[in-house]
C-alpha cells in the first residue's frame, strides 16, 4: 500500500512539473518557462543539446521575456543550454542570473566573447570547457566559486583575473596564469597571432563521438615560435586542433593529455617524465600518443635527428632533444603500444624550403632510427624532404590530413588507413603546390611488425 502511494504521489508530481513548466521560442532564443514562478530559463532547442547548431553568431539574452502576456524573470541558464553550438561567437548575459550551469558552453569552439552578469556567483564544472578562441574573461566582483574544469581546454586564454575565493586547482588549462586580484585598469594586449586568422574545414564540425578513452596518454608538443631560429608557421594551431580531436574525437580525458606551446628541452623532458609515471600507474594497459610539430635538425656529422626546443640553437645539437632518446624512453615504458607522430623535417630547412641555420647550404637526409619496445613513427617527410605547410587552410601539410582522416572517419580508421590517406593526400598535394616531393614516412619496432596497420588511436 505504501509502494502504491508513493508511485501516485510521483506521478502527480510529474505531472504538476509538465503542468506548470514548459519549453518556448522566443525571439531565436528557448526557454523553459515556470508558469508558477514565472521564471524562465535558457535552454537547448532538441531533447539532447548535441542535436541542432541553433545558437550562432551574436546571442544577447534578455532578462525578462513575455509569452501568452504574460512576463517571465530569465534567472538560469541550462546545464549545456549552448553547448556544442560551433557557430556561436559571443553572448551577453543578464544581470539577473547568478550561476553558469555545468558544460553550459562547451565545445562551443568559435565563441570569442561573454560579457558575464554582474551579480554572477558560481561557474560550474566545464562550463566553458574547449572554447578555444575564448582569449579573455572579465569576472564580475560578486564572483564565489569557479568550479572544477571550468575553463579546461581554453587554449587561448593564457591569464585572468578574480578575487573568487574558491577556485579549483583544475578549473583552468595549466598554461593559463590566475591572479587574485582584480581586473588592472590596463592591460598589455595579447598578441595579435594568438588566434589563427584562417579557419581551416578541419577545425570545425570535429565529430564528438562520446567515446571514453580511458587508457590512452598523450603529449603534444608544439613549437611554433623560437628564441633563435626562424618560426614554424601554424605549429600551435597544429596542436590546438590535434588536441581537441583528442578530447571530442577519440574521447580522452583532458587531464591524460599534456600539451605545452613553445616548449624548452627541460619542458619537453618534463612532458616525457610525467607520461612515465603516468603510464606505470596502468600496469600494462596504457596507450601512449605522442605529437610534435615544430624544428627538426640533423647531427651533420652523425647524420641523426633531433627536435629542436624552442630555447635551441640550430648549429648546437647539444641544445636539442636526440630523437634516439625520447624514443628509448618511449620504448621503455611499459603499454600496450605507443604512437607518434612528427610533423617536423629533419634536413636543416623550415616549413618554407628554407635553412633553418643560414650557414647551411644544402639539405640533409637523416638515418632511420631503430627502434624497440612497442613503437610506431609516423613521420612528415623521407630522407631530405622538406615538410611544408598548407597556408589556406593554416595548418601544417601532415597534420592537415591527419585530421581530414579522423574527421572523416570519426576516429575509426586504423593506422594503417591513416598512414595510406596521408601519405597518398601530402604527396598529391605537394607535387601539385609546391612542385616538390612531400612522403611521410612509417617506422616501427620489429616487436610490432605488422600489427601496427591494426592499430586504432580510439
């Protein structure tokens, strides 16, 4: 008898809640209204905020709206209200709301600009996480709590300002700098190359699998600007994206990816030192990505390769990070299989056919590493070949059709598809752009043999 009661008492509860609650457009923006309360809250236009792209371009929300003549107050937002809408640039919020739902924008890749509520007090979990062209935000004094990954994976957003008294430890990307204190009245503006000018077909529509990739490590490494030597165009750019397909695409965790721009040999040994304890924590199960794209140098002498940090010199191998020791400790670590891929040369020339060092007259074809342990290379060039960049679609050569291949297939191709896709694509391409020869190249630890074609990143 009481089972009986408290399933009627349920029923009129839902009941009464579809009663006085309902969902409406109203001038290209959806609410959920209380009819009770008459309050409104922001929402999604589908069942599932992943259905439709409905919020774009410039999205200002009211604080009051009327419906049926009748007014509501806008006091909420939605947990993920305008998540995944890709075309969303920038929304103004009312005074009248005082917390940012969970995953309330994520994934919203184009959004550039939120002018938050004054009276605004909470930001919860992931609420902006993956706004990557988000490169400022101006919390509000009444500002309390901004919970855990807030901000997680806003690349562009490198430092910000809040007396917020509770912040968690993970609420931002480890490359951005939080100060406690409020807003100065000036401030340096960030450089102007901070977001890429192009937006290439491979950066948005990125397929959101809902893949969970628990297993898989990865570092990126992407060295764009250099102390010494000249720049590698799109470089950062390069591991933005290829970080994001790692998130939204083959589903890993963003606290099992570290990604460092412009990385110093002591930041690059750190990355590696981190990734072997971290894989040790799997007991065997781990797979490992590791991603660079910046400088490759050859030893003349020895006629092996080296990436360059971008503290290096390009006439000081000494200054660089041997190719022989980050694969030994690749190779030592004990996973499931490690892959990497190079969108570097190693002949001496940069993304433009130049010498990286301007006393190098000629281009040099380095020797094929021998590998151990469980490893696969996939590398941007063969012997003395330059690896270009794809300047309309503003992405390295190799990495623009990396990612064509994981967009296309959802991250479901094999390392074998991807390896053909890429190698057919960058080599078609260059001959008919650059008018030069552009191969990448495969390598792999006779342990692997061909076992490495079977090989899915997901």
């Amino acid at each position: 008898m009481k089972r009986t009661s408290a399933v009627i008492l349920l029923l009129i509860c839902v009941c009464f809640a579809y009663a006085v609650e309902q969902k409406v457009q109203i001038n290209g923006v959806y609410f959920i209204l209380n009819e009770e309360f008459q309050t409104a809250e922001v929402t999604f236009k589908g069942n599932f905020y992943y259905e439709f792209d409905e919020y774009q371009g410039d999205v200002v929300v009211p604080s009051r709206v009327v419906y049926n003549n009748t007014a509501y107050r806008v006091i909420g937002l939605s947990p993920a209200a305008f998540a995944n809408c890709k075309s969303l640039k920038s929304v103004h919020l009312p005074n009248t709301i005082r917390m940012i739902s969970r995953e309330c924008f994520k994934n919203c890749s184009a959004l550039q600009s939120v002018v938050l509520p004054e009276k605004l007090e909470v930001i919860r979990t992931e609420a902006f996480a993956n706004c990557r062209r988000l490169t400022t935000i101006n919390f509000p004094s009444s500002i309390t709590t901004i919970c855990d990954k807030a901000f997680m994976g806003c690349k562009q957003l490198c430092k910000v300002y809040t007396l917020a008294p509770q912040i968690s430890t993970c609420a931002f990307d480890a490359t951005c700098t939080v100060y406690n204190q409020a807003l100065p009245t000036q401030l340096v503006p960030e450089p102007e190359d901070r977001v890429p000018a192009i937006i290439s077909d491979v950066d948005t529509n990125i397929p959101q699998t809902g893949k969970h990739n628990e297993t898989t490590l990865v570092v990126i490494i992407a060295n764009e600007h250099y102390q010494e030597v000249a720049s590698v165009p799109y470089a950062i750019h390069d591991g933005e994206i290829f970080y994001e397909y790692c998130i939204n695409t083959l589903g890993i965790p963003a606290e099992h990816i570290r990604f460092t721009k412009d990385a110093t040999r002591n930041n690059m040994r750190r990355q590696l030192n981190w990734l072997s304890a971290a894989v040790s924590a799997f007991n065997g199960e781990a797979k490992v990505i590791f991603y660079y794209a910046g400088h490759g140098i050859p030893n003349e002498s020895t006629k092996k390769g080296y990436l360059l940090p971008s503290d290096g010199f390009g006439d000081d191998i000494n200054s660089a990070y041997a190719l022989d020791d980050i694969y030994a400790t690749l190779a030592a670590m004990p996973t499931k299989s490690v892959t990497v891929f190079l969108d570097a040369c190693f002949s001496g020339s940069n993304r433009n056919g130049e010498m990286v060092v301007n006393t190098r007259g000629v281009a040099l074809s380095v020797k094929k590493n021998v590998l151990s342990g469980n490893l696969v290379v996939f590398s941007a060039t063969a012997d003395d070949q330059t690896a270009y960049p794809i300047n309309n679609e503003g992405h390295g050569m190799f990495t623009y059709y990396l990612l064509k291949k994981l967009q296309e297939t959802k991250g479901d191709a094999s390392m074998g598809e991807i390896v053909e896709y890429v190698q057919n694509s960058v080599n078609k391409r260059s001959i008919l752009v650059n008018s030069k020869s552009q191969t990448p190249s495969i390598n792999v630890s006779p342990a692997i043999g061909n076992d490495w074609k079977k090989i899915v990143l997901k």
